[in-house]
C-alpha cells in the first residue's frame, strides 16, 4: 500500500512543477492566479499523502487544514487586490 502512496506523491510532485512553469510562463495574472490555487491545492494532497505514507495522518491533518485556511486567506487577498477598490 505504501508503493501506491509512493507513486501518487511522485504524481502529485510533478504536477505542482508543471504549475510552478505555468506561473512563470503565464501571459495573464488569472493564468498566474490559478496555479497558484492549483499549486495550494495539491500541496495540501501532498501533505495529507505524506501523513498516509508516514502513518501519522491525524497530525498531518490538521497541517493540512491549516495550510488550506492559510491558502484561502491568500485567495481573498489577492482577489481584493487584484479587483481594486469599489466606491
């Protein structure tokens, strides 16, 4: 079972690389935008395919939740920023 979790983390990596070159070579800033979102996103499932590999997923877990709502605050704010101010 680990062998499994093992190939789902290396899958998991490559496609947070594949994002960070899509963040570089991005022409618009929603393009940047979003593999930002999808970079918080997997990484959370990488954490959380850690703590399965690990055997201690209940402490990853909460690492996991902490880095979403982390991720979450981030999307508001650059979502305000990038919106501008409304008068």
């Amino acid at each position: 079972m680990t062998h499994f979790f093992i190939l789902i983390l290396i899958g998991l990596v490559c496609i947070v690389v594949a994002m960070v070159i899509f963040l570089l070579s991005g022409k618009m800033i929603y393009d940047r935008m979003n593999a930002v979102f999808v970079m918080n996103t997997n990484v959370i499932m990488l954490i959380m395919t850690m703590g399965f590999i690990d055997g201690r997923y209940d402490m990853y877990i909460d690492i996991a939740l902490s880095y979403s709502i982390l991720g979450f605050v981030s999307t508001v704010i650059l979502a305000k920023y990038i919106g501008g101010r409304r008068k």
